[in-house]
C-alpha cells in the first residue's frame, strides 16, 4: 500500500478509497509522539494566502519534529501573490526549493490547479468553501480513538454547513463507513445540495433541522463549526444567522454519555468554555492529533517509510 502514496497530491477526500483511509489511519497510529530525524535533508513548504492557526502551525510542528525543515509564507500578501503572481507560477516555483508543498488559498479548485503545476507532492491546506481533507483525516482518527471503529456512528454536524469545507469533506469521508447524518444549521446554511446527493447515490440515511435538541440523544459524536463571518458577501445575512447555536452544560441533560465533542477550531462563543473540562469535550485532542496524522502524511508523500 506505500506505494500508493509516494509523490502522490492530497487535494480531496473522494481522491482516497475506504481502504486507502484506513491505512492511513493505521499509519498515523506509529507517529504518536514520535520525534525521530526521519524527514531531515526534507523540505516543506508553507503557502498560506489565508489566515490559519492549526493547520499551518500543526504542518510545522510536525515537520520539525521528523527532523525537516519548513519555509514559505503565512498569508497572500507577504508573497508574490501581492504582485500578481498565479498560484500555478507559485506552484513551480516552489519546485525548485522544497519536496512537498502544503497549500491553503480562498478560491475553490486552486489546490488542484497547483498540483498541476509541480512535480512534488501538493496537500490542500483547504481551498475556499470546498475540500480540507487533512482535517478530514485528524477528524477520522479521533473519531477512530474515541469510538474504537468509523462504522454504523450516528453523526450531528451543526452550525455552518453550507460554507464549512470540513463537514463537506467529513461527510463524503463518513459516507463509506455506513454512517446517519444529522445534519443542524439555519436553513441558510444547509449542507449543499452536491453533499446531499452524494449521500443519497451511497444509500446513506441523513435528517435536517435546525433545532439542536431534535436527534440530540441520539449522537455518538457533535461535530460543531462556526457561523464563518468571512464566508459571507452580504454582511446582514450573517446577522441573521450569527450565534444560532450557543452550546454550552445544558446538552449534558439530554445525550448519550459517551457522546464526543469535536470542532475544527477556532470556535468564537458556539461552543461554551463549560464544556472545555467535561469527559464530553474532544476538540483540544481533535487538534493534537493533527500534528500525528500530518507527520504520517509527510512520511507517505515523501516515500520516506518509519
């Protein structure tokens, strides 16, 4: 199966079978806490032309911690993005200095367009409103932690679902694990017609509401997002819908258990700091693993096996 993923481009979950996902799960498994010099003489190179935290940071953290070394830029306008250069010349460029590329940009398809331009391997950092499938993967492998298998999970997703690319590379990524989608947002954000049909061609089970408290009891996991101000052209539409889901230790009386929190971050106020310390609360994990599914992503691109 190495073979499958050396010099090989990360742009979109539905690039990857249910078989290449689990071996890539199963992989990461060896990273955890793992600090060994097995990327040095590894470069990897950052090109962020939008503002991020844990994804660029994470991406650091982990090629430094493999012995590698990092350069690039952490926002367009510290580029040569700010002169007018395309990110297909960008892409070429970085040919010449690094081995891999990570790449996060605000328009939809543009991961894709610089993995056409380079020989080394390109990873979307996330492409506007549409793919981040690494963060699918951090998300799999927590879920996989907590829950000890991805299959037949009754999943929540709430919040901004028509904009949040991590629920739509989520639920395409959950669809071949025999999951049952609830699916909670204002009916402005209600996950895209293009998911939903994906769901239904795989046969898989979905609802839609947007009152919280319908399916609660019924969750394994609570995948939260932000209403994303950012996402939005006209600003009084997300006036309407800002702050329509305020989770806070009232849920507690109302789920299951065992239910699992988790959220890609950053949160604003969906999820209420209350929760941070209860055994419900996954999304500061959630976040960890990034750094171990991201240092196994550097080794199988690189065709640099531990």
């Amino acid at each position: 199966m190495f073979e499958h993923f050396k010099g090989r481009d990360i742009i979109s979950i539905n690039d990857f079978t249910k078989e290449e996902l689990l071996f890539i799960l199963e992989y990461s498994k060896k990273f955890e806490n793992l600090r060994k010099p097995l990327l040095a003489g590894k470069i990897l190179a950052t090109c962020f032309y939008e503002p991020s935290t844990r994804t660029r940071l994470s991406f650091v953290s982990a090629m430094l911690q493999l012995g590698g070394s990092v350069l690039g830029f952490d926002k367009g306008g510290s580029s040569s993005a700010a002169k007018g250069e395309t990110v297909s010349d960008t892409a070429k460029m970085m040919e010449g200095y690094a081995d891999v590329m990570v790449i996060r940009h605000p328009l939809e398809g543009s991961a894709r367009v610089a993995a056409e331009s380079t020989e080394i391997p390109v990873i979307n950092g996330g492409d506007g409103a549409n793919q981040h499938p690494t963060q699918t993967l951090l998300d799999l492998y927590t879920i996989l932690k907590t829950k000890g298998s991805l299959e037949n999970l009754k999943i929540g997703m709430v919040g901004d679902l028509k904009y949040g690319r991590t629920v739509h590379s989520l639920a395409e990524a959950l669809s071949l694990f025999n999951t049952t989608f609830y699916f909670i947002s204002p009916n402005l954000l209600r996950m895209p017609e293009s998911i939903l049909s994906s769901l239904n061609e795989r046969n898989r089970i979905y609802y839609e509401t947007n009152d919280l408290f319908d399916y609660l009891g019924e969750l394994d996991i609570l995948y939260v997002t932000r209403i994303q101000r950012e996402r939005f052209i006209d600003p009084l539409e997300y006036e309407k819908v800002k702050n329509s889901y305020i989770i806070d230790t009232k849920i507690l009386n109302y789920i299951k258990k065992d239910l699992k929190i988790l959220h890609p971050l950053p949160r604003v106020n969906e999820i209420h700091t209350s929760l941070d310390n209860t055994p419900q609360a996954e999304y500061f994990r959630q976040s960890k693993n990034g750094v171990t599914v991201r240092k196994a992503l550097l080794s199988l691109v690189t065709g640099t096996i531990l």
